[in-house]
C-alpha cells in the first residue's frame, strides 16, 4: 500500500534529522519563535473557508505544478481570498520540503497577513512537531489511520502545548472513536482512501454525521468547483483544503477567488 511506502520512508527520514540535531535542539528552536496563529479562529467565523494547498506532486497524480515557487505562491493564495495555506512538505512523494514552509511563513509575514499557515506531512513522531513550530508552521496534520492511539495522543498534547492547532485526519467513521478523549478542535475528513489514493466523494457527508455538530470539520481532497464547496457546506464542512484544483489551473488566482467566495 502507499501509505506503508510513505511511512516506511518517513521513519528513515526520522533517523537522518535526529543526526541534524538533537530533540533538545529541536525543542529549543520551536521555543525561540513568536506565538503561532490560531486556525480555529480563522475557521470559525460564518461562512465556509479555503484552505488553499502549495502542492507539487502526489504519488496518484504525479507531478502537477513541478516548479510552483512557494512565496509567491503564498503571495497569490493570500492576496485572492484564502483564509488559511496549506504546504505539503514530503519530498520524495509529494516534491515538497521544509523550506517550502519557511519561505511560505516569510512572504506571508512580509505582507502582514494574520493567514495561518499548516504544515501538511506524515508527521508520526514528538521530533517533527518540534520541527514544524521551529519552521513556523500554526498547525500540523496529524493522521489517525498512521498513528497508534497513544501516539496520536501524544502528539495532540505537544502540539496544542508549543501553541499550534492540530488537524486531525480521518478517513472512515470508526476512526472517530480515537478522538474521544481528546483535546481536537479541527477534524478533517478525507475523502481519498489512504491505502489505494482513490476518492470517494460520498465519504465525506457519510462520516461527518458521526461527529459533534460544533466540531470544526475540513472538508479534504475531490473539490474541484465552487458547486462542491457549497455541497461540502450544506453537509457540515467549515472549511475545504484544495491544492491540485488550484496549482493546475490556468489561473490559480481566479481559481482561489471563485472558491474562497462561492461564485459559480
């Protein structure tokens, strides 16, 4: 399955960073940056929001937008209407890295924009999180399906503890139960199947029923017009993450535009 290949790959990517330096460095560097930005926040005003994805690649897709600049692509989801920026930085499937992240939080600061910013990996261990609010991520994915449940715990608290929002990821109705207990605030649903990367664009409404109806949901992957952000509405979505729709239009400003504010 993909999912094992990709967490296979991450754990060798682990044992290379802990070389980098160490957990205390890491800790170190996520302590030194300023307050992160509340995507809560962001989200919970009326209406439903955009969470626009920096993405270059995915292993179903393969290369989409190979030499997508990330600042100025910040620039264009910033200034267009989103209300918050999604950047993929798994590189050997996704074509993405770190310092896509960094310069996305630079050209955002640089133009005073309180957008937060989430950092969308396979982030399966304390040292990644410590790297995430050192590069200035405000949020981090966290998914259930590649997380045992005392892990998944484990990295909710950290998170919400260096300040940062966690998106929580699910991807069948029974994965809800590992939320119970928890401190999670934002829940995303995905509607592509993790093991096969296929979607299902009935998935969404089918698990959203079985949440809280105050919980925060993002609606994920399979939206490509503004008539499937008012559908991810009406079925209880408060916020919809798009990349690929995005990064291979035509015109990616015009396209953030038409989903951010619904003009069909």
């Amino acid at each position: 399955m993909i999912l094992d290949k990709i967490l296979t790959h991450k754990r060798q990517e682990l044992e290379q960073r802990r070389q980098e330096a160490s957990m205390a460095e890491w800790k170190a560097r996520a302590l030194e940056r300023p307050p992160a930005l509340d995507l809560c926040a962001a989200l919970r005003d009326p209406g439903i929001k955009l969470i626009a994805e920096i993405k270059r690649a995915s292993p179903s897709r393969g290369p989409m937008a190979p030499a997508l600049d990330a600042a100025a692509t910040t620039e264009t989801y910033v200034t267009h209407g989103a209300t918050a920026i999604s950047v993929l930085t798994d590189a050997r499937f996704f074509s993405g890295h770190l310092d896509d992240l960094r310069a996305a939080v630079r050209r955002r600061d640089r133009l005073s924009a309180s957008v937060p910013i989430l950092r969308k990996d396979f982030v399966i261990d304390p040292l990644q999180v410590y790297e995430s609010r050192a590069a200035g991520a405000d949020a981090l994915l966290l998914i259930v399906r590649a997380l045992t449940p005392e892990r998944l715990a484990e990295l909710v608290s950290l998170t919400h503890h260096l300040g940062m929002t966690a998106l929580v990821e699910i991807h069948e109705a029974c994965e809800t139960r590992h939320l119970q207990g928890l401190p999670v605030r934002l829940v995303g649903i995905n509607s592509r199947d993790l093991p096969t990367f296929r979607t299902d664009p009935t998935r969404f409404s089918r698990i959203r029923v079985h949440l809280q109806r105050d919980t925060l949901v993002v609606a994920e992957s399979g939206i490509r017009t503004p008539e499937d952000v008012h559908r991810a509405e009406e079925a209880g979505a408060d916020a919809v993450l798009v990349g690929e729709t995005i990064v291979t239009a035509s015109d990616p400003a015009e396209m953030v535009r038409r989903l951010a504010g619904g003009h069909v």
